[in-house]
C-alpha cells in the first residue's frame, strides 16, 4: 500500500496584518497553499498584492498573524530565530532578485559559507561540493572571481548554487529573473527547469507572464488570497518533457548530489 505523500509545504489560513501608524494593513487573508514534493511552482499577481509576504512566511523569513506553516515537515510558524536560522541552512534554499553575495568573498567562497555554518561535511568535501555547484550552474572556471567581476546573469546563477549548498529539498526564490535581461533570464529559467526535473520543489515568484506559462502550475495572488490556481502539461520550453530527455545525460552528471553520493533530491 502506498501511503500518502505529505507536502513540503503546507500553508494553513495564513493571515499576515502589519501596523501602519494607528491602524494595520491586512496583506494575505487566509491563504490555504500546498505543494508536493517536486513540484514546480509558479507565483504571480499584481506588484502589492502578498507575493512576497506568503514566501516570507514559507521561509520563515517573517511570521503569520494568524495561522500554520508546516514545510518538509517542520512547524515553521513555531520555530525561534536560532532554529529558523539553522533550519532554513539546510532545509530551504532561497534566491533574491538582486542575488545578495557577499561582495568581498570569491565565488566559491560564498557557496562554501552556508557548508560551512552546516558542518555537516569536512572542509575539503565542502570545497569539492562547491565546485560541483559551480559546475551546475556554468561557472565552473569562474571560482576565484568576486561577485563584481562577473555579469548579473552570472551573479544569480552563482546565488542559486549558494542556496543548493546544503542540498535542501525545496527552493524558492523571490522574482528570480527580475533583474536579468532576457537571454540571461531564459538561462537561469533552464536551471531551475533542470533542478525541477532532479526532484527539487520550486516556489519562484514571477512577473514574467512568458516563463509562468512554462512551469507545470501557477498560483495567482491577488489581493491577499490565493485566485487561482492552474496546472498544465507543459510541451514547450526547457520544463517540458522533451527537454528533460534531451539533457538526462548532462543532469546526472552534474548532480549536486555527485559528490557527497546522498540522493538528496529522491
Ligand atoms: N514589513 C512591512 N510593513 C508594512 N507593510 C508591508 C511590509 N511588508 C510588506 N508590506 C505591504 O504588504 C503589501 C504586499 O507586499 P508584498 O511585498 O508581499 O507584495 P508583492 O506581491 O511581493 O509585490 P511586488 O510584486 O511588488 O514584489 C504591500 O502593500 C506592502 O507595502
Ligand atoms: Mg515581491
């Protein structure tokens, strides 16, 4: 018999208010979300709408007024600071619009801090597996640079492999491409399409309308509630099936897990 699966995220009649002078702004307004494992996840809605504060809540970067948050398992609505600080560590990667590397650490440095606050690895296996994350992401012969020597497009890809350091089960990421030209957003979209099909759950907020349209389900926020909620079979673009045949190869090879051997993301 096979059991049912429990989410990784779990998101229970969340209400988010925050004061503004004499009176409060109620910003999400009951919000029911989950998500299963491996799933990909789009987010979108009008600027203001709780786009951001329903991630904020997911990641326990802020906490819900009202309501639950269970992801892989956790109570997130309950932790402390210490514990949401190690928990998001491991358990959480995230990725911001204006990437937020630390500017005077090289790149390899920057995907090593997480590994290194984790100790879960010995420091040479954590400087390997941050190669292997450089290599994931196509930045392989750019270790040494510092984030300001290297393009934006760069930089995020760089971010995203900081937020994989630990392996976590689930990544979501705030308007990932928002500050990407095109072709360079079209690369990173193809990462996170990548990391999809290896099994990671994705959250990615986006006002991009074209690569929504590409991920497997979409949920509108408008207005502090969840309008809509859409899955798709996607036959375009590199979420689609044919896409995930034509770079099984690749993938395996460049699996963050490569190193460590730990199939994190099964
Ligand atoms: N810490 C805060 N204090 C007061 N108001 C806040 C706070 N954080 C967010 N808000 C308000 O909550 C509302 C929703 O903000 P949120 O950042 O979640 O929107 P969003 O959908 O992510 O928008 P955008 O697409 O522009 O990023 C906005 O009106 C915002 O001003
Ligand atoms: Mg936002």
């Amino acid at each position: 018999m096979i059991a049912t699966a429990e989410p990784i995220i779990d998101v229970r009649q969340v209400v988010k208010t925050f004061p503004t002078g004499d009176t409060e702004i109620t910003v999400l307004r009951g919000v029911s979300l989950t998500v299963q494992r491996g799933e990909f996840v789009a987010i979108v809605g009008p600027s203001g709408n709780g786009k951001s504060t329903l991630l904020n809540m997911i990641t326990g970067i802020d906490h819900p007024t009202q309501g639950q948050v269970f992801v892989n398992g956790k109570a997130v609505h309950k932790m402390n600071e210490n514990q949401l600080a190690a928990w998001r560590n491991t358990d959480v990667g995230i990725v911001f619009q204006f990437f937020q590397l630390l500017p005077s650490l090289n790149l390899l440095q920057n995907i090593m801090l997480p590994m290194d606050f984790a100790r879960r690895l010995k420091p040479k296996d954590r400087r390997e597996q941050a190669h292997c994350l450089l290599e994931l992401v196509g930045l392989k012969d750019q270790w040494h640079k510092l984030p300001s020597q290297i393009s934006g497009g760069q930089q995020q890809r760089a971010a995203i492999a900081r937020a994989l350091a630990n392996q976590p089960p689930l990544l979501v990421a705030d308007e990932p491409t928002g500050n990407l030209d095109a072709r360079t957003s079209d690369e990173v979209f193809a990462l996170f399409c990548r990391l999809a099909s290896q099994g990671t759950t994705l959250v990615m907020v986006t006002h991009n309308e074209e690569l929504a349209r590409q991920v497997p389900r979409t949920v509108a926020v408008v207005n502090g509630m969840i309008e809509r909620d859409e899955k798709r079979v996607v036959t375009d673009g590199p979420c689609s099936a044919t896409e995930d045949t034509e770079d099984a190869e690749s993938r395996s090879e460049f699996s963050p897990a490569s190193v460590t051997g730990n199939g994190v993301h099964a």
